[in-house]
C-alpha cells in the first residue's frame, strides 16, 4: 500500500511537471534575481556558437532542489528549421555512466551485490585474460581501474551493428587486461557495461526497462532514456561531425553496443532535475533513489595517491574549483558533447550540451563560467567579467607560424590565414589559439584556456619553453611502413595511419593524434596515455606487404580503398561518352554576366621562365576522363597572375624546387565537359558550368612542384584530380616529407597573392579573378598574349567591358 502511494504520488509530481512545461513555452524562465548571471551566460554563448559555428547549445542551471533557468539556442535538427529549447533531447554520451553507476549503488544498498567481491561471482562467463592475479571487482570497474581494454571488440564505439549487451560483454572474453587491475586509471566504456550487464544479471530485467524504473522514474525525468523509439527519435537532436581538414557532416544515429555506457538520451532540464536530487540526499520524485551515505562514498576518491590523470569517485569525475568539490561527469558521443557539474556543498549544478562532435571543452568552458557566476551570486559578490576572447591581430599567425623545439618537447604553430593551429610532437590534440585579454590562449572547441607566449622566436606553452627551429625538410621515412600508411575504418569514424616527425602515428576518433611505438614490423602500442592508453595496433599485410586490416585496440579496422593510393592516375566512368558531350558543350553557351570587367590578357607562362615546367594532363589520356580534353598541351593565364606565379616559381629556387603546371586557363566548354561527364556524387570536384569556373577567367592554376636537380615531381599525399579527401590541403594524412612538400608550395604560392581551394591541394584562385570574365577561347586561338576575336562574353576593344549575368 505504501509503495502504492509513492507511485501514485510520482504520477501527481510528474503531471505537475508536464503542465507547468507547456505553461513555461519550451524555456524555464530565471528565477527573480538570476537575470544578470544568464544575461552573461547568454552573451557567452551566443559568441561562442559564433566563433565555432555551433548548430545548437542547451544549459540548465540548478540551485538546491529547483531548475532555476534553463534555454535552448541555435537549431536542434538545422536541415528542419527545429529550434534548440531546454526540453530538446540530446544524446549525452557517458553522462549515461552515472545512471549506471546509480543502479548499481541500489544493488549494493539492498545487499544484493558487494563492490569488492569478484566480478565473476555474478557473471560467470566473464573471462578476459587476465596474467596478473589480482580479480577484476565492480569497483575498479566504476573507477576505471580494472586494467580493462577501452572498447569491447564487439559493439565498440566504432561498430555500426548495435550488438546486445549479452554480445558485447561476451566479446571482451578474447581480450587481456592492460594493466594490473586497481594500479593505473585506464578509462573503460566496456567496463561500465559490465557493470550494467550485471544490473540487468541481478535484476532479471532488460537494462533500458531496469534503469527506467529504478532510476529515471523515480527521479521524475520525462524526457531521458536508454532505449530508443520513432518518437525518441523524433524529439532528437541531430549532432554535426567536422574533421581537422575542413569536412562537416551529419552525425550517426546508430545505439552503441556499450549501452550502460553511453546510449542514454536527456534534456538539460532533465539533467537538472537529476543533480536536484543528488543535493536533496538521493530524494526523487517517487521515493529515495539511494541514500545520502551513497552519494558520499560515490563522491569519494576511491585510490587515492595512485599515478592518475583524473579522480574517480564511484562514476563520477571529483575535482576541486574554486575551493569547491566539483563532481559530473562529460559525455562525448558522435556529435554531442555534454558537460554535467556541480557543487554538492553549494548546491548548485549546471549541465550544458553542444550539438557539434568532441566540443567537450566548450561545454566544460560555458559550464565553468555558470558556476562561477553562481558561486558570486551567491555570495553577493559582483559577478565576474567573462573574457569570451576573439580573433587574433592581422598578421600574427603568419608571423609566429613555424616548429619551436626538438624531439617530444616541439610544438608546431601553423597559420591558416589570420588564424593559428598548436599541435604538440608528443600528440594530444590539434588545438585553435585565439586571443584572450591577457594574450594568445588554447580557444576552441577541442581545448580552451592554456596560455601561449611567443617571444623572440622562443614559445612557452604549458611546461615547454622552446626556441624556433629551422624549416628542414623532413626525411623519408623507413620502406617498411610504406604499406601500413593509410586510411582504415569507416566513413563515419575513420583511423589514419601516417608518418610524423619520424614515427608512424595514428589518429583516431577524428581528433587524437597518438605517435605509436614499434614493437615488431606489423605490432605498435600506442603511448601510455590518450584514450587507448598501452593498446596496441597490429597490422595484417598482404602479399605484396600492403596492410589489409588494423586491429587496434582489439577492434578490427579494414583497410579503405582509395582509388590513386598506390600512384596511379585517378578514373571516373564518365556518365555519357565524351565525344558527345564535346559536341554538346561546344555547342553551349556560356553564362552571360553582369558587371563590368577587364579585357582578357592571356599569356603563356613558359614564355614568362622557360623553367615553369608544363604537365598538361588534359591533353592526353592521363587525366580523370581517360581521354584528350585539350588539343595541345598550353598553359595561359590572366597576365597579373601569370606574373605573380612567375614570382612564386622564382621564390622557391632557393628550396631546390620549381614550378609544374596541370591546367590554367581552361576555356568554359571544357567546364561543361567535366560536369556532364562527372557522376553527380563527384560533383563537389567539378566546377558548375552555370556558374562558370576561376578557370574560365584565366586567374585559377593546377600545379605541383618538381625537383630542380632531377627534374622530377614532388610525392604529394595525393595524386593530381584524385576525387578522396587526400586531396584536402589540410588532409592530416601520408608522410612528413609529403605534407612539407605541400606546405613548401602552399606558402610560396599564397605569398604572392594566391589560395588554395579548400577540396584541392593543388588548385589555387589569384587574387583579382572577380575583375575577369568567363571566357570560352580555345587555346588555339589565344596568339600574343591576347585572345582572338573568338566569342567571348566581353568585348577586347576596350581596357575595361560590360557584361550582364544570370547567375553571379
């Protein structure tokens, strides 16, 4: 009858809920008072989703046993126009591992499961490899310290199948501990899903129905849960993925194998209505989840004094702020990052989650700001300026780009235009510096808040002061991984194997770079620390030495196939037949104009240094179509670019190298050709002919360079009209020596008024090509620098022309 009446009580409280949620229009509205912490908050945040495009932020604020603000900003699902509010459901990652972690605790309360017994007393069939001896118990599991591998070879982060819980756990029985278990914090997603798997053990229930009516219920959540349905789905968010080279793309959708994990979905609200009843001693909405006592050994250092880059409670995360214990936990999860805080003394919590892949920092930087604000609020103290930072002064980044220091020490500063990228030798992550209003800090969405000096050539960052080095040209790395280096896995999650600084190097995850020690030829292990903290890779080759798989961290990862990696010119299957669409396009019409521009000047760029050498792929069978676009191999372009080229090519003699042209002027029929032939998949490598090319107007270059001394082309990561992401100038791919050969043209030929095209590597725009028109003169009728009286879309009488357009 008691239970009863708590059940019915619960209803009541969630009926009040939900009624008071539509009355509060999608918005909890702050409370009297708190207006000048969110009019802050807010500021911050709309700066920051500014300078990181971000699609979408939630944040709740909690003080005691009430939501005293929460919001939505930006868009929850862009493609649809849906708003982000602070009812909107996000996937909040490992956040999941506190419900886990809850439920257990229940277990443990009612006498049911002992922490420190062996894991095996309640799953049997649980047998990783375990060399050390020590029995691997349910409290190194929520600690991470049972030497447990990071992922399970079955229902991993990278495994789109979304296995059972029963498969996953079963998988990690062909796996062997890193370490001996309670000695060294090793993060494990497949640890904690052991930990549910015993919850559902116990508990004879499915996990998703055990914790909804353990846990999610009880506390009165209505919009958080593991499972997942068409109208879960529907109230979801949609997460956004980006890579280190520029590429965005929507997040997968699919449920983890590790479920316990990582798969629940909450709002913000939701979330603090949980930290609510943590700082009301375990009290929900139906009755105690669990008591006090629990929550305190739960939010104490469990092996203390043992090496650790991070304190684990039972599940949670402790650390200390501003004289404060700080517990929560972070959740990154494909495309959502989730920062769960708060301060159980002062009893108040944020949680604040960002629709953009791994912006951990950023959730953690709002996060920190919300408790700082509070904490002075609190205290009637003023409120804290909040320094949202900017962009660096014109002209910095360029000034103090380059390598500082030797060995593992080095930092490497690389300007992309006004804006500066810090990559460590040791790994970690690629991180943006930005300024801050006591100089140049770590500022986006990867990491934010260490300073960086850089004073007469010598960088202070972190622990590391060190002076700038020569540009040296890297060396080739050993033959022997020439067959390991590549792209293995999935579209959606993708490992890189490259060389670096004369390691061979793995970025995993899309964002973590870890230099990996050779162990035999085919056996490397990655560093001891980052996310597969002493993991190994092992390779598997074919006959000819290529890798066909990696298996790193026990998870198999097959070789992607990338037609042009093994140096052969990239082929498409043209749509239609090419003659065909000759006769079509030089049949065609360019697109008329509006605007008045100057008269074509087109000349040769041999005839500007016979030491330009001509690769003209267009004019024979050696391009992406497999037949001769062009009826004779000549390269003319606008006279001003023509002439900074020649500057470009003059400037690297020094280097050894020199100047090799693919294409320039390309007269706008060749255009329509491409287009027309190309599959429409592919089209992002083509340019549309109804809007004409930088080509057509004599101001854009394909080109490579080659060796003075031999006279033979550079390696670069990619070939010439590869159609893959090895052609992205900022591909983090292939080997030192191919990426500085790349960054050697890049420079020479931004230096001199130039871009890059943000798909291409070897493709670069001139500066003044908005002052040229589209132009369709073959090259045989281009003679003294000019072109002939062959129809072009402006008149040659004239210096300047005017034209209109229906397109531009």
């Amino acid at each position: 009858m008691e239970s009863r009446r708590k059940t019915f009580g619960a209803a009541l409280w969630l009926m009040a809920v939900s009624t008071s949620w539509v009355a509060a229009e999608e918005e909890v509205r702050p409370r009297d008072g708190l207006a000048p912490v969110t009019t802050k908050l807010e500021t911050l945040i709309r700066q920051v989703m500014k300078d990181q495009d971000l699609p979408a932020i939630s944040i709740a604020l909690v003080e005691g046993r009430n939501v005293t603000w929460a919001k939505g900003f930006g868009l929850a699902r862009p493609k649809e126009g849906v708003a982000a509010t602070a009812d909107t459901v996000y996937r909040v990652g490992s956040v999941s591992k506190l419900f886990t972690d809850l439920a257990l605790m229940q277990l443990v309360e009612q006498g049911l499961v002992d922490l420190d017994a062996p894991v095996s007393r309640y799953l049997p069939d649980f047998t990783p490899g375990n060399r050390f001896g020590t029995p691997i118990t349910l409290r190194q599991m929520m600690t991470h310290r049972s030497g447990l591998v990071r992922e399970p070879p079955v229902g991993h982060y990278f495994d789109p199948t979304s296995p059972s819980i029963v498969d996953t756990v079963r998988s990690l029985n062909a796996t062997e501990l890193v370490y001996p278990p309670t000695t060294r914090t090793k993060y494990s997603n497949a640890a904690i899903t052991v930990v549910g798997r015993v919850v559902e053990v116990v508990r004879k229930e499915a996990f998703a129905e055990s914790l909804k009516r353990t846990v999610i219920e009880p506390m009165g959540l209505t919009s958080t849960s593991f499972g997942t349905s068409p109208a879960i789905e529907k109230a979801t968010a949609r997460g956004v993925m980006w890579t280190y080279d520029g590429r965005v793309f929507d997040a997968p959708t699919f449920p983890l194998g590790t479920e316990p994990a990582g798969n629940l979905r909450s709002s913000v609200v939701d979330l603090g209505r949980m930290m609510s009843v943590l700082f009301d001693g375990g009290k929900g909405a139906g009755g105690a989840i669990v008591k006090p006592e629990t929550l305190q050994a739960m939010w104490t250092e469990q092996f203390p004094g043992a090496a650790s880059t991070r304190s684990f409670g039972l599940g949670f995360t402790l650390e200390r702020f501003e004289g404060h214990e700080r517990i929560g936990h972070g959740g990154a999860i494909y495309g959502f990052a989730t920062d769960l805080s708060a301060l159980p003394d002062a009893k108040i919590g944020v949680a604040v989650v960002v629709t953009k892949d791994c912006a951990n920092a950023t959730a953690k930087r709002i996060s920190d700001a919300a408790l700082r604000l509070l904490l002075a609020l609190g205290k009637g103290e003023p409120l804290p300026e909040i320094d949202a930072g900017g962009p660096l002064e014109a002209g910095l980044a360029g000034r103090v780009a380059g390598r500082y220091g030797e060995g593992d020490s080095a930092v490497e500063l690389v300007a992309r235009g006004d804006r500066l990228f810090l990559t460590q030798a040791i790994g970690g992550l690629r991180t943006e510096i930005r300024a801050g209003k006591d100089g140049m800090r770590e500022d986006g969405p990867l990491d934010f808040g260490t300073r960086l000096t850089v004073r007469d050539d010598t960088v202070t960052f972190e622990k590391i002061t060190a002076k700038k080095v020569e540009d040296r040209k890297p060396a080739t790395p050993p033959s022997r991984w020439d067959g390991l280096i590549g792209e293995y896995g999935w579209d959606h999650n993708t490992l890189y194997i490259h060389e670096r600084d004369g390691r061979l190097q793995a970025l995993i995850e899309w964002f973590y770079l870890d230099p990996l020690i050779e162990e035999s030829p085919d056996v490397f292990r990655f560093p001891k620390r980052g996310l597969y903290d002493g993991e190994s890779i092992v390779f598997t080759r074919d006959a000819s030495g290529r890798a066909t798989r990696a298996v790193a961290a026990g998870v198999t990862f097959e070789r992607r196939k990338i037609d042009g990696d093994d140096g052969s010119t990239f082929r498409i299957n043209p749509v239609r037949p090419v003659a065909a669409l000759r006769t079509e396009a030089l049949a065609a019409t360019p697109p008329v104009e509006r605007g008045e521009f100057l008269a074509p000047d087109l000349v040769d760029l041999t005839g500007l240094d016979p030491a330009i050498k001509l690769d003209v792929r267009y004019a024979t069978t050696n391009n992406f179509l497999g037949t001769p676009v062009y009826s004779s191999a000549r390269a003319f372009m606008q006279r001003p670019a023509a002439e900074a080229l020649a500057k470009a090519h003059r400037s690297l003699r020094d280097r050894g190298f020199g100047l090799l042209i693919h294409d320039a002027y390309r007269p706008w029929y060749v255009t329509r050709i491409f287009w027309d032939a190309t599959p429409e998949s592919n089209h992002g490598f083509v340019a549309d002919p109804t809007k004409g090319s930088k080509h057509n107007r004599g101001c854009a270059v394909d080109l490579s360079l080659y060796e003075l001394e031999s006279g033979r082309p550079v390696e670069m990561v990619g070939g010439y009209d590869e159609f893959s992401t090895r052609s992205n100038p900022d591909y983090p791919g292939g080997t030192s020596l191919q990426r500085w050969h790349r960054e050697v043209l890049r420079k020479a030929m931004e230096d001199q008024g130039f871009a890059v095209n943000e798909v291409e590597w070897w493709h670069f725009d001139y500066r003044d090509w908005p002052k040229y028109p589209i132009t369709n003169v073959p090259f045989e009728k281009v003679t003294a620098g000019k072109p002939s009286a062959a129809p072009i879309p402006a008149s040659a009488s004239s210096h300047r022309s005017s034209a209109r357009t229906e397109v531009e």
